[in-house]
C-alpha cells in the first residue's frame, strides 16, 4: 500500500465470495474537500449485503475517485468497519477506541468491551505505509467479509495514527504474502484458507471506473462474468508483496522506461503509478507535461491526441489510455505517473487503482501467479 487477460481460466468454484469496492479520491484530494467527506460519511449507512451460498455482494456508491474500500465486521456482535482491501501490505487493523490521534476522531473505532469474543494479545505494534504510521497493539477476534467468518483473526488495533486524517476508510485488509506481515499477525487470507473457508487461494479484483456502483473484490474462485477474453497468467517474481517482471514501459513506439526489463507491483493500496524520478520525467517530457506545485499537469485538450503508455508485460502489451493517465481535477489536467520509487529500489515500478481499473485481475496463491 503506497497512500494506494491472463493463459489457463481459474474454475468457478463452489465457494466464491464478491464482495464490493467503494471508489474514493487519494488523500490529497480528500482533504481539500474533507468538510464534504465528513458530511458524506455521516449521511451515507453502510449495509450488510444480501448472502447467498455461493456469492456475497455488496452493492456500494462510488463517492470519490481512486481509492477502493469495503465493508467487514469485527466482533460479537459485529462491529462494522470500513477497509481498503491491499494488495501492497498483509496486516489488518483498525482504530481502538482508545486511540488519542485526530485521525481517529473521523472514523469508527473498535471497542474490545462491546465484544464478547475479543481477546488481547497485547503485543506493541507498529506498521509503516507510504502515506504514515500506525501504533497499537494486537488482539483476536471474529471477522467477517460478507458471508466468510475469519475465527479468532489476530489484528491490529491503533492508538496513534500519523498521516490518516480525513482518509475515506478506517482501517486496511492486507492481502499481500505473510512474509511481509508483522509478527503476531496471520493475514485474513491465510487464516481463512488454511481453515478451509474456499476451496481455491484465489482472490481477484474488478475496479469500475466512471460508474457509482460495480467495483467488486471475489474470493476462492473467479466469476468470468467480470471480463472479456482470456486470462493471461505472469508468474510472480517475488512472494512477498505481489510482484511481477516487467519487460518494458513505451509511447509511440519507443522505449520510455524499463528497457533493460524492471520489476512491477500491483498494489490495490495505492491510487496512482509510482517509479523512479528519472524515468517519470522522461515519460512527461514525451506528454509535454508541465511541473507545477509538484505535480505534472497537461493541457486538458492535450488529452485527446496524446499517445497510450503501453505497459509489456510477459511479452503482451497492455496499453493505458490518456483518458485514463490524466485525470480531471479543478480545471487541471495531471498525470498519474508519479516519482519516487527510487528510495526503496531503482528498478521497481507500482502500478495502483490507475493501472488495475483497465484490467481485470486475479491473485493466485497457490501457483503463486497473477
């Protein structure tokens, strides 16, 4: 998490839960407008979805742009909580009501005492993020994503939060690998397979874009209905984050980025494209992009003959569309592609929201494939 089609088909399994996405802005942009989030936020009631055997739904309004979140319950009885589902970290966690932050006075806090199924670990905790720091303890209790139950899921709860404020969400599901999440914590996912939850370690996600509704994260199989075509599968390069290979990142025909071959992270966590600075200016050289309070805007008329950055991965080319790259925000067109990248790697690139809306995407645990 920064802030945050394929050969073979994954059989429809007996055991499939889709649960839905909720579409938010990044956080710079929800806190120039964080009076009218709040206000949204009080106004707006978050439903439990409708069960059925085989697959859960949540139907959920899109409010913002690029940040997708849904629905779980901690407790018993159930305390509900809004999460970014993120691929790009493995540790769940939310608020404690005894959080002392300004970040957790705007959004709902878990209260151990309400539960009479909670027990405390009791071990410190901290966790990093691109976007700021949590501080807390661990604890265990039951959670629920729609209609899978998650006995005895360890957790986190935060006390100090840093660099949260006004976010549209409480907390965050990771869904990375467990190498990545710290000790203490087996991820949700995990926990849920190995108690036989589903039948296959697949999740997969389907990010609308342009729509209030739609956006839907599926667990233990694949509902084809989601995507056009074929799924071409890339193996994953590194099982700790999910990550992958990637050939090389073009405009026009020529080799903009990545020509000897770099690494790639796809990140649900994240809102944009993230690389390193270099590479980036040279991207918005070719869109004669301007810097302006450090960020890269374009003549919005330039939207419209500007060319596709074409992302080869596995030897296939996915194109990413202007319309898609530069977004609309008071008057100014900006690109997505941001810099930065450089400070934990210099051959890593994150595709976020921005990359994976274009596509569907599917997660295999087993195979260890995208």
């Amino acid at each position: 998490m920064k802030w945050l089609v394929l050969l073979g088909l994954v059989a429809l399994s007996e055991c499939i839960v889709i649960l839905p996405l909720k579409k938010m802005k990044t956080l710079r942009e929800t806190l120039r407008e964080k009076n009218l989030l709040n206000n949204f936020l009080e106004e707006q009631a978050y439903r439990l979805s409708k069960n059925d055997s085989k697959i859960t739904i949540h139907p959920l309004r899109n409010y913002l742009d690029t940040a997708y979140v849904g629905n779980i319950t901690i407790g018993t009885p159930p305390q509900e909580f809004r999460v970014v589902f993120d691929t790009g970290s493995a540790n769940l966690w939310v608020p404690c009501i005894t959080c002392t932050s300004p970040a957790c006075y705007t959004h709902k806090t878990f209260n151990p005492q309400n539960s009479s199924s909670f027990r405390e670990v009791g071990s410190p905790i901290t966790i990093f993020y691109g976007s700021g720091i949590i501080q807390g303890f661990l604890g265990s209790d039951t959670v629920r994503i729609g209609n899978l139950v998650s006995l005895k899921q360890s957790f986190g709860l935060s006390q100090e939060e840093y660099g949260f404020d006004g976010a549209p969400f409480d907390g965050v599901l990771g869904l990375a690998y467990p190498s990545i999440s710290i000790k203490g914590i087996i991820p949700i996912f995990d926990n849920l397979w190995s108690h036989g939850a589903f039948s296959e370690p697949v999740f997969a996600f389907y990010l609308n874009t342009n729509k209030p509704e739609g956006s839907v994260v599926m667990f233990g199989g694949v509902d084809h209905r989601y995507y056009k075509g074929e799924l071409n599968w890339i193996p994953v390069s590194q099982t700790s984050h999910w990550q992958i290979s990637m050939n090389n990142i073009s405009m026009n025909g020529t080799v903009t980025a990545c020509s000897c071959g770099c690494e790639a992270l796809l990140d649900t966590g994240t809102s944009m494209i993230y690389g390193p600075t270099k590479l980036v200016t040279n991207i918005h050289k070719l869109m004669n992009a301007r810097l302006e309070n450090s960020e890269y805007v374009v003549s919005c008329d330039a939207v419209k003959t500007l060319p596709p950055v074409i992302f080869n991965i596995n030897g296939i080319d996915y194109p990413l569309r202007p319309q898609a790259y530069i977004i609309k925000i008071q008057n100014n067109c900006r690109s997505v592609f941001q810099g930065g990248t450089e400070n934990s790697s210099l051959n890593t690139w994150i595709l976020g929201d921005i990359f994976l809306r274009q596509y569907f995407s599917v997660f295999d645990r087993k195979n260890r494939r995208i």
